[in-house]
C-alpha cells in the first residue's frame, strides 16, 4: 500500500486555506491531515496529527509564520517546512533558508509546482525554484561589489576539504544523493556522510540552509 505524504497548511486567508486544501486532497498520495489559521493553532494541533511537510504563511495573527518556523525548527525538526506567502523580498527568502525551511513558493505558483515541491523536500531535503536561484544569485552579486562582512548565521571562515566542496556544488545543482553517487563515484553512504561532515561545519540546519551558505559564501 502507498505510503500518503502527510501535510499541514497554515494560513490566516480562509479562501485560499479552502481553495489549497481542495487542491492538494486531489492528489491520491497526499493526506492533509490538519489546517490552520495561525502558527499557535498549527502547533497546537501538530501532537495529534504531526505531518511530514507543512505549508506555512508568513504574515498571520498571534503567531507569524518566522516565528512559527522557528519552533518548528527546535521542536519538531524533523517536519519539513515549505513557505507559501507573497512575501517575494530576496531578504526574507534567503533568511527563512538560512533558518532551515526546506522550500520558498509564491502563492501565484502553479498548483503543479506545490506538488512538485512538496516531493522534493520529501525525496531531497529541500526544494530550490528559479525564484528562489535568483535571489541568491542576486545576492552573490551584490556581495561580491562590496566589502564582505561577516555572516550574521554562520562562520564564513570554514574550511571544506575538496571533496565537500565539490559534493555541495553538486547538491546546490539540486542533485540527489544517488545522483552524486553515480556522478563521483562513491557510495550512496559516504555522500551522506560528507554531506552531514558539511552540515556541521558550516552550522546550517538542513540542504535548503546549507544551499543558502554556499551562495552567500560564493563557494558555488
């Protein structure tokens, strides 16, 4: 039997809530097994019906969707998070990256590429769209014209082996661990341990902030 993606969707706008909620229970694979108006009703529910992926707003009462995000993060890391807001300032997605969401969509995606980016962070860890390439890619420019100061999330100062290097240049390429596998020619299990070696070192919580480093590092 298919093992259903469970989902949760946080928005404060009852008519989009409804009209998503329609969408994704169209999918035979997806199961939404909570809504919710704000971040504290979402974490409220969540010890009932704890989801593998959540949809999460930004801008909503008594608790925003930052906020949320953040006790997400210390609390229940292993749910993954995929931003659904209008916010499309390249200061916020690459904030809310650096602070381990796992995808940045704008509410006037496709209801195919919510789909799409839901299966990626399940598969993958993490979702990266041309949006979310061009704010970093902006933000690499702009860097590189000034002075580099240092990072406000991470130690800018690590040291990569080569080999770490090229497995986050392959990973920010949105590859899978048994693409790089195949592509370099190692196992499957010491991709991931070099991938985790990465992790640590720069600090990041998860792929999408590891990704979100090696840009703002200009390691890719």
């Amino acid at each position: 039997m298919m093992r259903k993606i469970k989902l949760a969707l946080c928005d404060d706008h009852n008519l989009f809530r409804v009209g998503m909620a329609s969408i994704l229970t169209q999918v035979p694979d997806f199961d939404l097994v909570l809504e919710a108006a704000n971040g504290q009703e979402l974490i409220d529910k969540i010890p009932r019906k704890t989801p593998d992926v959540v949809l999460l707003d930004l801008q909503m009462p008594v608790l925003d969707g930052t906020a949320t995000a953040d006790f997400l993060r210390e609390n229940h890391p292993l749910i993954k998070i995929v931003i659904l807001t209008m916010h499309d300032e390249d200061r916020m997605v690459l904030h809310l990256l650096e602070k381990g969401v796992s995808g940045y969509l704008l509410k006037d995606a496709d209801p195919g590429e919510v789909e799409k980016a839901i299966r990626k962070v399940m598969d993958d860890g993490v979702y990266l769209n041309d949006f979310v390439s061009r704010a970093m890619l902006r933000k690499m420019t702009n860097t590189s014209t000034v002075v580099k100061q240092p990072s406000t999330f991470y130690n800018s100062k690590v040291l990569l082996s080569e080999r770490e290097k090229e497995v986050l240049k392959l990973i920010c390429e949105g590859l899978s661990t048994a693409e790089i596998s195949e592509k370099i020619f190692l196992s499957p299990r010491t991709v991931e341990g070099h991938r985790l070696r990465i992790l640590e070192k720069t600090g990041t919580k998860n792929t999408a902030g590891m990704v979100a480093y090696a840009f703002k590092n200009n390691l890719v």
